[in-house]
C-alpha cells in the first residue's frame, strides 16, 4: 500500500481500501470514498458520501479466480467435518458410558447372585 498514490474520491476525502470476498474477485482491494457505507448503496436512509470506487489491485488472473473460492469452501467443507467428527466422539463417550454402566451392573448383579 505505501509508496503508491492513494487517491481521492469525489468529495475529496483519501479512499479506503477494502477487501472484496465475492466469488469472482475474492481478496481483491478496492477504494471507496470512506464516508460511504457499504450496505446502505448510493441511495436509501442514511448513505453518505459519493459512490467513488475503483480497484486497488489489478485484475485476477483466472487461476486464482478459480482457486481461491474453492480454498474458502474447502475450508467450510473441513469445519464440516471437524463437527461431524466432534459429534461422532460424543457418540462414541456416550457408548462407552453405556458400557460401563452394563459392566457395573452386571458385576453388582453377578455379586448378588453368589450371596444366595
Ligand atoms: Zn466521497
């Protein structure tokens, strides 16, 4: 960012730079006039400043445009799984709870059993 000339939006003011994370530019920078918000657009209560907006970085080549939305759902596919996984654990206390429970009973039971 330092050393390139951060431009001025149509009020005057030094942009923003802002991260992108749609499919089809996901980690590219943009500037935007810092008084404006996002999710109020250029109209509507509220919105501020003008609808400058420009891209920071240059475009993406297709290749990272291909890869990088695969890596962010990649990622949501393995915190998918790390649950599955954290569930099935919990499964597999809960058995061998059970079990010990059977093993206890069945010892208290059998005990019982020699008495008479
Ligand atoms: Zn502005």
């Amino acid at each position: 960012m330092e050393g390139r000339q951060r431009k001025h939006c149509h009020c005057g003011k030094l942009c923003r730079v802002q991260t992108s994370w749609t499919d089809s530019n996901p980690g590219r920078r943009f500037l935007v006039c810092p008084l404006f918000l996002m999710i109020l657009w250029c109209y509507g209560e509220g919105a501020r400043g003008c609808c400058f907006f420009e891209w920071f970085d240059p475009e993406m080549c297709s290749r990272s445009k291909d890869i990088i939305p695969g890596l962010l759902k990649n990622r949501g596919k393995l915190e998918q799984d790390l649950a599955q996984l954290r569930s099935r654990e919990k499964l597999l206390w809960g058995f061998l709870f059970l079990s010990w429970i059977m093993l206890i009973s069945m010892m208290v039971g059998g005990l019982r059993d020699n008495h008479h």
